[in-house]
C-alpha cells in the first residue's frame, strides 16, 4: 500500500462508497441538531469557520448557510474522494463563494502554510489565527490523540472565538423497548468495532474533559438521541447503512454477526420488520455537543 493509501486507510471507517452513503444518511437525520447546534454556540453571519474531518461537506454547508456571503467556511479532509464530492456539491449547490475544501491531514494543517494546508485556496496571508470558529463532528473521536488535536486546531481560532465539536455515543446496550434483539444486537456491533480499534464508543460524553483537557474554557453542552421505530423511520437506514458499511470491518476485526444475519440492501427492512414484529420504541445514536469560546486575552 502506498504511503497515501495507509493514511487514508487508517480513518477507521474507510472511505468506500458506502461509507459515503452512510455519512449522507447520518448527515441527513443529524442536519437539524447540528445547525441548532452550531447556532447556540454563537456562529453568526460574516464568520470565518474551519470545519475539521469534513467528509462531503454536510458541516461545512450548514455553516455556509448561518454565516451567509460575507462569511468563509474551509473544510479539511483526508479523503481526496470525499473532498472531490464535497467540492461537486459546493459548485451545484451554489456555496463556492463561501466554502472550500482543503484535502489535508488534519495533524499537519495549517492555514498558514499552503503546501501543509493541501490544494486549496486556504488563507495566504492574514492573522495566524484567522478563524472565528472551529466547528467538527463526529471526527474528534477517530483521531490518535483527541485532547492534542483540539489543542493544536483551536490555535487557529482567534481570542474571544467559537470552539463546538459534535461527537457520539454508541455504548448504550439498551436501545430498545421493549426489546428488539436483531435492533440490539446490530446496534452492540457499531460500540464492538470501535472498542476493537481503541476508540471510546462513547467518546461524546467526555467532551467535556476532552475541553478541559485540551487547555478551552469549560463547555456548554447538549445532547440528543435520535428515535424512532414507526415503520418509514429514519432510523432503520442509519443503522441498516452503518452495519453494511463497517461489515467488512467487523470481519476483519473477528467480530460475529448475529446467527443468520444478511447484510446487504435489504438490512434497514429486515431491521424494520423484527421491530415492527416486536413493537419496540428504538434508539439510534446519542449524540453530543459541547461548545466554548476562547479567552478573550488570548
Ligand atoms: C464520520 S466522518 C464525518 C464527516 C463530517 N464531519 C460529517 O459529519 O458529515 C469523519 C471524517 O473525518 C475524516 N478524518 C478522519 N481523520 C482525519 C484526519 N486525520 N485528517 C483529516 N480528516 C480526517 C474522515 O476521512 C471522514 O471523512
């Protein structure tokens, strides 16, 4: 494997087109929650935002749209193939005036050098910490050293400036009610994988201590589960994409499906039959915000 191809590999979740499926359906679901989000952390129109681990530019759109024309979002991303997407939702949806799309490794960013910030038009010149703010989901947590990236990144955010990261939990065992095994069963799967790549299933409680840690002030912090189980509910395509996407993850790691299980297309139906069958209430991801601003000396 070429050095590219490693580092790219080493995003736990890969980077294949059905992962790509996967972050447009979680995109899709979590889209109202992140803008509230980033909205109550103090995001406003004219900002210049970085959004980290950009994937194919959900974050990155929704921030567009709160800081309007007089405001610039850059999207970091590893992932060429990702970038290349985001770039081509960009131009068809109408934000390149505002939003660009760096294809750079986030432990090597920097704004102000363009050969470390990748190919795109970052920051020539201009302060060293040209943010107003640093926005991220669900992208802290597949990082080596957490703690030492939001410490790196957030020195790009000027003094007085918005830190908000979006990050999940998925240890929870009790998802449904009353209980679904096959739901139960999938869902332990997503907390099985990141335990088996030394990640915190549920990284987004400790965001927290991961501020703290990370030398920002102490955090405001939301959370929010999603629900369902009504037949037509997004929650059967979250979980049914998100095992299809990880399944050859979850073999390669030795980790077991449950006896019997198909996992191809049909899993968010198969999924939402057995719930239907026992009537449950289920649960998808929690999912946390945590939001500070920096101090204003500096
Ligand atoms: C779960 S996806 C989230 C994408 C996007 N933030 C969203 O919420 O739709 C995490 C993204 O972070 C990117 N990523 C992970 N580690 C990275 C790194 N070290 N540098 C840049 N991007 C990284 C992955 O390639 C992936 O696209």
């Amino acid at each position: 494997m070429s050095h590219a191809a490693e580092r790219r590999a080493d995003y736990l979740l890969g980077h294949a087109a059905l992962e790509q499926r996967r972050l447009l359906v979680q995109a899709s679901y979590v889209r109202s929650w992140t803008e509230r989000l980033l909205r109550r952390a103090g995001l406003t129109e004219g900002m210049s935002v970085l959004d980290i681990g950009s994937g194919l530019g959900d974050v990155a759109f929704i921030a567009a749209e709160i800081v309007g024309p007089g405001g610039r979002v850059v999207g970091v991303e590893r992932d060429p193939d990702a970038v290349e997407v985001a770039r081509g939702r960009a131009a068809s949806g109408g934000h390149t005036d505002i939003v660009t799309f760096t294809n750079a490794d986030l432990t090597e960013f920097d704004p102000m050098c363009p050969g470390l910030a990748g190919d795109g038009p970052v920051v020539s010149d201009g302060p060293r910490r040209p943010f107003d703010a640093l926005v991220g989901r669900f992208v802290l947590q597949y990082l080596p050293d957490p703690v030492a990236a939001l410490r790196r990144l957030a020195g790009f955010v000027r003094p007085g400036g918005i830190v908000v990261m979006h990050d999940m939990d998925v240890s929870s065992r009790d998802v449904s009610s009353p209980p679904c095994p096959l739901w139960n069963d999938c869902y332990a799967l997503l907390a099985d994988l990141f335990r088996a790549h030394g990640i915190a299933p549920d990284f987004g409680r400790h965001l927290t201590r991961v501020f703290l840690d990370a030398g920002l002030l102490w955090p405001d912090v939301d959370s929010g589960t999603m629900t369902g189980g009504k037949p037509g509910s997004t929650v059967f395509t979250w979980l049914g994409s998100a095992v299809q996407a990880v399944e050859p993850l979850l073999r390669q790691a030795g980790i077991a499906l449950p006896d019997g299980l198909v996992v191809d297309d049909e899993l968010a139906a198969t999924l939402e039959r057995a719930v239907r069958d026992d009537r449950s209430m289920v649960l998808g991801n929690t999912h946390h915000g945590a939001w500070t601003r920096l101090d204003r000396s500096g």
